[in-house]
C-alpha cells in the first residue's frame, strides 16, 4: 500500500516516530505540500493524510487508486467528503486529540483579559511594586470569574471539557448548539448569549473560530 503523509510538520516536527506507519507500506512523508504539488505528490496513493491540505472532488477524480483519506486533526472540513462518499472514499479524523489542550488555551486567553498576568509581571520586573507605597500593586481592575457567564459555541468533548474548567472557576456556563442536540440543559439562543455572556468561546469544529470576551 502506498502513503502519503501531505503536510506532517505540525503533527510531527521531530519528535515522533512514523515508524509505525511505515510498516502498513511504501511511506513518504512532506512538511509541507503547495496546492499546486497535491496531485504529484499523491499519485498512486491508496491513502493520504492531511492536516491542513485541502482535498477536493477534482483531486480525487484524479487519484484512482486512493480508498482512504486521514485527517491528522479536529476539524474535516479540507476534505470534501461528499465526493469522497460519492467515491467510497473513507475518511477519518481525529476527534479528542487536543480536549484538554484547548480547554486549557481557553482559560489561558481568559486568565490573561481578567488579570493581566504579563503586564504586571512586566511592571514589577521595573520596579513599581517595589517602589509601591501600598503593599497591594494592580495597574489594571482585576477581575473574578466567579458567577460570570461564559457562553460556549459547541458542547462536544471540548466544549465539555471547558464546561468543567468553566464550573471549577465558579462560572456559569451555557451553550449554544445544534438544533438537533439532545442536551437542552443551560443551552440558550446565540442572540441571548452573545448579549449577556461574559465571555464566549467557540469550541465547535469549523465554525464561528473567534473568541470574545466582555466584562
């Protein structure tokens, strides 16, 4: 079986082992592909692996021989998967890989607007809390999460997973999800929780990527 692994970099940098895959067979593994280097790079493929690469119905009218197409993240949507579906072409993804690890950028993010960690830490790398007359030193109004809302874009594995580091912090949390979601608790409509949330965080997969927040 021939493998082709179009842009391992950001899975890989040097720190894992492909090895395991190279004993399913031929195995060639780029950094990084252009656009315009998919079809060369891919050809005789049975299966390719992409990160951020996109894969479209022309490149697989154009690749006979592919019967599988792995997705090494979250997020699907570089993949055309109704011409894959239309071909039966499998196509996989990685769902839980980063849960916990975007859970924690998101209190990072939240921690940094309501503290201002590096700008303090800054200004006492000057002096101004030595030089302070006060014991107390703030240069910003520093701000408690407790009972302030955060409202969240998704309730998935990583929606989830917010959801209990949101709770933890005394917050209360709410989501806005998929009409056809059977979780109703605490979901609210996308108008009321982008006027009254304090903060909001998309966790939903190719949808809505920004954050914002309001105190």
């Amino acid at each position: 079986m021939k493998i082709v692994v179009l842009d391992g970099y950001a899975a890989n940098p040097g720190d894992l082992s492909w090895e395991g895959m190279k004993v399913l067979g031929e195995c060639t593994i780029y950094d990084r592909t252009a656009p315009e280097e998919v079809l060369e790079r891919a050809a005789g493929a049975e299966a390719i692996l992409t990160n951020k690469v996109i894969i479209n119905a022309d490149h697989m009218a154009a690749l006979p021989e592919l019967k599988y197409i792995g997705v090494l993240a979250t997020g699907y949507n570089v993949v055309d998967t109704t011409a894959a579906k239309e071909r039966g072409i499998i196509v996989t993804n990685i769902p839980s890989y980063s849960t916990a690890s975007v859970a924690q950028m998101v209190f990072s993010h939240i921690l940094n607007i309501t503290q201002q960690v590096q700008h303090h830490s800054e200004e006492v790398h000057k002096g101004r809390w030595a030089d302070n007359k006060d014991f107390c030193f703030w240069d910003t109004p520093l701000i408690e999460l407790r009972d302030k809302k955060i409202g969240l874009v998704g309730l998935g594995n990583t929606g989830y997973t917010t959801a209990r580091v949101a709770i933890g912090f005394g917050m209360q949390v709410y989501a806005f999800l998929n009409p056809t979601s059977s979780c109703h608790r605490k979901s609210r409509k996308w108008s009321w929780i982008s006027c009254s949330a304090n903060a909001i965080s998309s966790v939903c997969t190719a949808r809505l990527h920004r954050r914002h927040a309001k105190w």
